[in-house]
C-alpha cells in the first residue's frame, strides 16, 4: 500500500493549493504595475491648468444646482395638487 506521498497526493495537492493562489495574487500583482505606471505619468498641474479645472468644475456645480431647483419648483405644485384632491 502507498503512501499519500508515494501516491503524488501531495503533488497534486501543493500545485491546486498553488493555482488558488496565483489566481488570487496575479490580478493583484497587475493592478500594483497599472498603479505604479499610472503615478509615474502623472504630473503636478500648473496654475493655468487647476484654475481651468477649478473653474468647469464651480460651472458644473452651479448648473447642477439650478437644475435641482428647478426640478424641485416644478414638482412642488404638482405634489400639492396630487396630494390636496385626496
């Protein structure tokens, strides 16, 4: 009768316990180089280019803004008139 080594029970055992975790490590192991490479590309922006930025973005807030109270002026007398005929 073998034994669970002389049978490559261990073998077998060792390079399944070894897929598992390669499965586990290689995505993250790719995710460490895309992150690195993405940092070393990235680069301090300059005045023009944050005030350019900070600018679109106030825009973008105030749009959205006037968006929402409109929206919200709009459905004010409708939920008035929806819930007052109850």
């Amino acid at each position: 009768m073998k034994t669970p080594i002389e049978d490559g029970f261990c073998e077998v055992f060792n390079r399944r316990d070894k897929d598992s975790i390669d499965s586990v490590v290689d995505p993250l192991r790719e995710f460490s180089k895309d992150s690195v490479r993405l940092v070393k590309r990235c680069h301090k922006p300059d005045r023009k280019e944050y005030t350019k930025v900070a600018f679109r973005t106030a825009i973008g807030f105030v749009v959205m803004g006037f968006v929402g109270f409109f929206v919200k002026l709009i459905f004010i007398p409708i939920n008035n008139i929806i819930v007052g005929s109850g």
